[in-house]
C-alpha cells in the first residue's frame, strides 16, 4: 500500500513540475539556481528539495511554488542572470 502511495506523490509530483513546464535536468538547473542565486532561505530550500521524500517534496512544491517559478532558467536567462 506505501509502495503505491509514493508511486502516486511522484507521479502528482511529475506531473505538476510538468504543468510548469520544466524537464528534470531544468528543475535540477533550478535549484542550482536558489543554491546560487538565492538569500539564505531560498539557498536551504534548495537543499530541502534535494534529500527530501516524494511525499515532503510534494509538500514542498505546493507551499513554494512561486521560488521555483522564480529560479526556472528560462526566468533568469531572460534577467540575465546567467
């Protein structure tokens, strides 16, 4: 039964990186992006994103969503920051 909870967090999780349009390699970019770029918050939930379960980065994702939308590289191409 946890086995296809998780196996539902990720996919839930999958498909609401996918609503922002943002692959894998570029929500890894992203949170390079926070760990560069970002105040000392945004730096340690970088890092929160990074070890944390499928169920508590959903949480994550839905209580911070507007960093990763912030720190998309497209987002920082276009201010120039890279």
């Amino acid at each position: 039964m946890l086995d296809k909870k998780i196996k539902n967090d990720l996919l839930d999780l999958k498909n609401k990186i996918a609503d922002l349009l943002i692959t894998m390699p570029q929500f890894d970019e992203t949170l390079d992006n926070m760990e560069k770029y970002g105040g000392s918050f945004v730096v340690q939930l970088s890092k929160l994103f990074r070890v944390a379960d499928p169920n508590n980065k959903r949480k994550l994702f839905e209580a911070f969503i507007e960093y990763l939308e912030e720190y998309q590289p497209a987002n920082w191409e276009k201010k120039g920051k890279k």
